[in-house]
C-alpha cells in the first residue's frame, strides 16, 4: 500500500499540470451534467414493511383519485377575546377567506368550517378549514403566498389566524450558511495551525473541489437535492482532514531534509494510506445505513459515501499536484529563510509541544487518567437512559412560527390529540358484508380507551374500502398515543376473524411511529455490522486486536455522552433556555442512526491519524511510551486541529430555530469532542500505556493469514522504491505547538 502511494503521490507531483488540469475537467463536466440533468422528482418517504406504509399504497390503489402523498394545509381561525368565531362579522370573514382560497391554482378544495362537522370548537372561539391541493408540496408554486394572504385578510378583520400543514414551504435557514460558517471556521483554524496561507488554503481548496464533485455526480445521476445533505457535511468535514493530515505529514518530511518531489511522494505513502482506510470506515458506516431499511436513509447513505471516496482521490492525487505548486510556501516562515532558519526551526521543535507535554502526563498516570475518563463519559452517558425516540411535529418548532401557533391554537380548542388524527383503513373487499364490518370497525374504535372522536365510515367507488378518522385524547408525540397505536392495530386481528376485514392504522402520527419502530429495531444491528467491519479493517492497518477493540469501545462511551447530552438538553430541558430550545419532547428518530453514522466516521479518522504514527514509531524500534509520545508530537494538534473545525461547523447549527437542526448541532458537536478530546486525546494514550507491547499484540497464525498493508511506510524507511535521499536525523513534526 505505502509502495503504491508513494509511487502515485510522486506521479501527481511530477504532472502536476496534467493531474490539476484533468481534475478541472472531472469538475466541469460533472457541473455540466448536472446543469443539464431533468429535475429530479423529490424522495418520497416510504418505509416498506410497515403498517402505515401498506395502508398508504392501499389507499392510492382503491382509491385512484385520491393522492395520499398530495400536499395540505389548515387555517386556523381564532375569535376576538370574548368573542365566538360564529358570530355574524366573524363568520362572515372566515367565509369570505376560504372561498377564496378554494379559488385559488392547484386547490382541489376548501372545507367550509361552518359546513363541517367538528370543525368549531365547542365553547365557539376557534374553527379551522382544511385545504387540499392536486399536487405534492414540492410541486406547489404559489400556495404559501396565497395562504399568507388569506391569513392577514383574516388579522385585518379582527380575527386571529394561522396556518399549518405539508403545504407552507419551510423557511430556508441553512442556504448554505452553515457550509460558509464551517469554512471560516476552518480557515481560521487552519491559519493558526499552520501558520501559513498557503498551508491553510489547500486542505479548503481541495475540499471545495472534492464536494464539487461530489456533489454534482450526485445531481446528474438523477438523485433528488435532499440526498445531498449529508453528503456536503461529510465531504467537508473528511476533504479537509485528509488534506490537513497529508500537509502535515508533508512539512514533517521536508523538516526531516527530503527534497519536494520525495516528501509529497513520502507523505502520500504514509499519511494517505491512513486515509484511504479512515476513509473506507467512514465508506462502512455510510453504506451501512442500507441496513434501516428506509430508502430515502440508503440513498443518502451512498450518495455520502460516494463523496468520501471522491475526497480520498483528490486527496491522493490533486493535493500532491498543488503542492508541487507550493512546494516551499505551505512550509512554516523559519524554514522557508534557508539552512539558517532551518536550523533554528528544527531547534524550536526540539522543544516539547504540547501533545507532547500532555501524552507525558497521561503515561505516568494512566490508570487514574483512564478511570476519570470512563467515568465522566459514563456520567454524561446515564440521561440516555430515558431515551425516547419519536418525530418532532409543529410543536417542537418555535413559537414565533405561525405553524406551532396554529398547533397550540387548535390544542386549546380541540385538545392535544386533535393535531395527531389516526387515519384508519379497513379493507373489506375479503369481508361479507364490506358495509357492516366497516360499522363494526367503527364502533370498535369508539370504544377504544384513548380515543375520544371519530367519523363515519367513507366507501370508495367500489364499495369495498373504507377510511375513518380517530382523533386520540393525547398528542402526537405522546407515550400514550403511541400506545394507544399498538392498542388498535391489537384489537385489529379480532376484527379480521370476526368479519374478514382487515384494519390498518396510518396518517402522519402513526407513519412517525413507525419510523421511530423500525429505526429502533435497526440500531443494534446497524453497529454490529459497522462496528465489526471496522473492527476487522483495523486490525488489519494495525496488525492487532486490542487496538481495534479499544478503538469501537472507545466510540461506544462517545456516542453514549452524545445521546445522554441530547436526552438532557432536548427531553429533560437542560440548559433549554440557553440553547434556545422552546418545547421538550422526544428526540427524532432519525437522529440515532445519523449521528452514530457520522461520527464513526469521524471518528475512526482520528483513530487511524493518531495511532498510525503510534504505530509507525513503534516498528520503527521505539519503545511503548516512546511511541505513544511521538504520535502526540506530530499528530496530536492535527487531530485537535480537525475536532475543532467539525465542533465549530456543527456548533452552527444550534443556533437555528428548527428543533430538528438544533438537535443535530447539539448532538454532532458534543460527540466530536467527546470522541476526540476524551475518547482519542485521553483514553487511547491511557490504554495503550498499560498494554504496553502487548497493544500490538496479533496471534502468530493470524498474523499469517492477515494481509501486510504497510500503511505506517517500513518499506519507504528501508530505500523506497526509488532509494529517497535518507533523512540525516529525526525531527518532529514543524507544526508550531
């Protein structure tokens, strides 16, 4: 592998012209198709398998005119204080502005509140009217500018009015300004790094080309935006740190004495063949998401995944070529003066920095420093405990949105459970008498305890199916309505052997139960296979088997601290109001999945980063704790370095408003510092420190079957394939502490 390395990185620096110019190319074109590329239609979310998802294709098949994916809304509509709504003034703006709503492009229509049963409360204040649309909310053009409309003629009236409902586009918050925040960030890091602008340019430049690409593959082969999400977080965050860990290694080899072409061809040999593995656990954990089960979460997956691998090969290749174009400007200013100033740089780094002061602490104590790190990620991990899993509605969002206001109003009017309605199918085409079981389907869920309205049975054309609406006593993201879910799909196989007609529960409260269902029963097998493959990849750059073992252990106690932070802030209301956050309530379903996803990725880089130098000192004939100390010498601010530019990026995301984003902020950021500073910076070196030897340790008969990967570079220290000038005397890496 490090033969192989050296071998392209050298190529790259020799062309670099024809490399730089080749990749220009690759990223033009890809631009061009995308440009070019049809629209493509938006993911729908459908989870095959599940309840909800099976009454949802039932009801677009017997029921053909119908769109259940088809984008609504509701107007909510609040009398004067001491005022009902139905009076003569009121009710008659409230008419005027539905009739003009269902007048409007793409409306299939507007239920008149005063027309419909249950649609005004019964003290007479609130009403509300729901509006159908022929298409889904993406195709929608104008429908939230009328909706808004119709909402200040309604406030010039008098009235109170606010809207909800799939058909008000969310407002665009990120628009890419987290990206640009991030990017700062990291150039701001970068600088002080390494203290030169060229330096802190490539490791961007290469990560903007990388996602570039990325990016625009995934929209020209026909992937909607939304699959793009995950992919420009990760393509940033892995772009720059395989760049940074390249460049160091780089600067490290010319402090050493090898001329350009030798150090970047040395660099890709050694720090890029732990990139390309950092990179193919990240590929894993990325590809692993298949294992959920949900398509949208695959395709997102291996759209990610995809650009890692693109960030790979622009580091392997289109870095080595831009630095045979900065050859002695990306090194630090003392050294670029000549033999004079690179006399006293090689003398100041001879000083020990502070990964070096640090790993020296840790190795005369590691048993204490190991017990006070298991023990504080344990204590942050116990909140996770409570962990609730479920999907956020209006009522997470913030109350200077008229969507949640327009959820609290119709709490207030109708009850909590009137913002979650249960749509429940019955389909009788088995049944004898279709109409008499949807009757008795009726009556079972009227019933039922928690349920405390529903509406008569509506036939399709055929007869033979039949939709009610149950509205449970309790919210959406209620414990008990959950329950209260699993209590009528219980009750459903009495129903199936009394008449023949089959019940099946769906609408926006139960497809969230499912997801939080089936994202739950994904969990444990999502990190046996992530963790395993990791597990087996890592032994083989490391030759070992406590190494990995202690590196998936070691992600374990993170993502535990992150989901006990996540629990606390977002269900138990820690630091609530600090962070912004209004309404507590269960964390997203998606976000346990997703955040171990990414951060094993991360993860994993500052693993292989840190302890392939551990590892390379150590082959190279030192001691345990020399090569502990060395590691931290010339990798420990490049993994501090990179922590802090993804702290920094995610960190950005608090302070949006939607619940969903600050979550993800929360719980991304605090997990790359749990990983990094606590689990790598501090466990690892404690770990290893009382190993011993015993760390490298790998049973004879498999170390026979286990591939030689060379990723620390024996071979290159031994001539290299093309016999590199021999550094006159090891020096530390040139990074300023």
């Amino acid at each position: 592998m490090a033969v192989f390395l050296y071998r392209l990185g050298r190529f790259s620096f020799r062309r670099r012209r024809l490399v730089a110019l080749l990749w220009v190319v690759v990223l033009a074109a890809c631009a061009f198709a995308a440009a070019k590329a049809p629209a493509a239609p938006e993911d729908g979310f459908s989870m095959p398998g599940t309840e909800s998802q099976k009454a949802f294709d039932l009801l677009d098949q017997r029921f053909p005119g119908g769109n259940s994916n088809a984008a609504d809304a509701r107007i909510v509509f609040v009398a004067p204080e001491g005022q009902k709504v139905t009076a003569g003034p009121n009710k008659a703006a409230v008419e005027k502005i539905v009739a003009d709503v269902a007048g409007g492009d793409q409306v299939k229509g507007a239920l008149d509140p005063f027309k419909m049963a249950g649609a005004v409360s019964k003290d007479g204040t609130t009403a509300y009217s729901t509006v159908s649309y022929d298409v889904q909310s993406i195709d929608l053009t104008d429908a939230t500018k009328a909706l808004e409309d119709a909402a200040e003629k309604g406030r010039d009236a008098g009235l109170t009015v606010e809207l909800g409902g799939s058909a008000l586009v969310p407002e665009g918050e990120l628009g890419g300004t987290t990206e640009l925040v991030g990017v700062a960030a990291a150039a701001v890091v970068l600088l002080i790094t390494f203290g030169s602008l060229a330096a802190a340019g490539l490791p961007l430049l290469t990560a903007i080309v990388g996602i570039g690409v990325g990016v625009a593959s995934i929209v020209a082969v026909g992937m909607s935006t939304t699959t793009t999400t995950l992919a420009l977080m990760l393509g940033l965050a892995v772009g720059i740190d395989y760049a940074l860990f390249i460049v160091s290694r780089y600067r490290t080899e010319r402090a050493e004495g090898h001329d350009a072409e030798d150090a970047v061809a040395r660099a890709v040999g050694t720090a890029g063949s732990a990139v390309v593995f950092a990179g193919l656990t990240v590929v894993i954990a990325l590809a692993g998401l298949a294992v959920v089960g949900i398509p949208v979460l695959t395709k997102m997956g291996l759209a990610a995944a995809s650009t890692v691998v693109i960030a790979v090969l622009v580091a392997m290749t289109l870095l080595p070529a831009l630095l045979g174009f900065f050859r002695d400007a990306v090194l630090p200013r003392t050294q670029r003066r000549g033999s004079k100033g690179h006399g006293r740089q090689r003398a100041r780094d001879g000083r020990p920095n502070l990964g070096t002061r640090w790993a020296r602490f840790v190795i005369r104590r590691p048993l204490a420093v190991l017990v006070l790190g298991i023990l504080g990620l344990g204590l942050m991990s116990v909140p996770a405990l409570d962990l609730q899993l479920g999907m956020p509605g209006d009522e997470s969002k913030s109350t200077s949105t008229t969507q949640r206001r327009a959820y609290d109003a119709l709490a207030d009017g109708f009850g909590p459970g009137f913002n979650g309605p249960l749509t429940v199918v019955v389909d009788a085409k088995t049944a004898k008498d279709p109409k008499a079981a949807a009757a008795r389907a009726a009556k079972q869920l009227a019933a039922t305890d928690g349920i405390v309205a529903t509406t008569p049975p509506a036939f399709n054309e055929a007869g033979d199916t039949a939709v009610l609406t149950a509205v449970p006593s309790t919210g959406p993201s209620s414990a008990d309505t959950t329950d209260l879910v699993h209590s009528i799909r219980d009750e459903a196989r009495g129903l199936k052997s009394e008449t023949g007609a089959q019940l099946l529960v769906t609408g926006a409260t139960a497809v969230n139960i499912d997801v939080s269902q089936k994202v739950n029963d994904a969990l444990l097998p999502y990190l046996a296979l992530v963790v395993g493959l990791a597990f087996l990849l890592l032994m083989v750059v490391f030759r070992s088997l406590l190494v990995p073992l202690k590196a998936a252990l070691g992600f374990l106690l993170s993502v535990a601290a992150a989901f006990g932070t996540i629990v606390a802030v977002f269900q138990w209301g820690w630091l609530a109001d600090a962070l912004g956050v209004e309404q507590t309530g269960p964390v997203m379903s998606m976000m346990p999945i997703f955040l171990i996803g990414v951060v094993f990725g991360l993860a994993m880089d500052y693993e292989v980063f840190l302890v392939t130098r551990m590892r390379e000192a150590y082959v190279h004939g030192a001691r345990p704790g020399e090569a502990i100390v060395t590691g931290f010498r010339h990798s420990a601010q490049v993994v501090g370095a990179a922590a802090v530019i993804m702290i920094a990026v995610f960190a950005g995301f608090v302070g949006m408003s939607e619940s969903m984003i600050k979550m993800m902020g929360v719980g991304l950021a605090s997990a790359v510092f749990f990983d990094a500073f606590v689990v790598r910076m501090t466990i690892v070196p404690a770990v290893l420190a009382l190993l011993g030897d015993r760390a490298w340790w790998l049973p004879k008969w498999l170390a026979k079957v286990v591939p030689q990967v060379d990723v620390e570079g024996e071979k290159l220290s031994h001539g290299g394939p093309s016999a590199p000038t021999p550094a006159p005397e090891p020096a530390p890496d040139p990074v300023r502490a």
